[in-house]
C-alpha cells in the first residue's frame, strides 16, 4: 500500500522560510517521479514543483526562484524547502506520486 505524508507546514511571516517534507512508503521511491501540489481556498489545486529520478527539476513560475525541491532516496523522502514566502503562497501542500496523493500540510504566511 504506497502511502504519502507531509510534514513541516505552519504559521510564518512575510519574508519567512518552510521546509515541508515528504515520506513515502509501499513503492520503490528512488525510480519515482515527486510533485508538490497546493490548494488555496476557494482555488483550484496547482501544481508547484517536480523532481524527477536523476533529481531534475522543474517549477510554476509563481515560485520560482523562492522555492526548491530536493529528494533523499536513502530515507525515501522529498523537500521543498520555502524561501521569502508571500501571503499568497499561503494554501495546503500536497506531495504526489502519480495516481497517490498525502494528506496535505498547511502553510499560512501572514503577519
């Protein structure tokens, strides 16, 4: 049974840092293509970040820059780790494996 859970989420200020981390069972995570996802209330869930096996990467221009997706085969576990957060990055944070989803971890960046 894969299963996927987040964690790392909280309150932060303008200007702050995250790190979300996510832990992967029941699949071979080294040879597995990662995303993270978010859903902002009242919005539709977009797509954030992408690393692929031979740790390629890729990320929606809105965080760009501020945000990067790192992964640890040894402990089957992806990152992202949030820089210069804004408030409109507040929303919940999913990781995906194809056709599995986590729980979510919320991230609220406000003052």
């Amino acid at each position: 049974q894969v299963q996927l859970v987040e964690s790392g989420g909280g309150l932060v200020q303008p200007g702050g840092s995250l790190r979300l981390s996510c832990t992967v069972s029941g699949t071979i995570f080294s040879i597995s293509t990662m995303n993270w996802y978010r859903q902002a209330p009242g919005k539709q869930r977009e797509w954030v970040a992408q690393i692929t096996p031979g740790d390629t990467s890729g990320y929606a221009d809105s965080v760009k820059d501020r945000f990067t997706i790192s992964r640890d085969n040894a402990k089957n576990t992806m990152y992202l780790q949030m820089n210069s957060l804004k408030p409109e990055d507040t929303a919940v944070y999913y990781c995906n494996l194809p056709n599995y989803w986590g729980q979510g971890t919320q991230v609220t960046v406000s003052s």
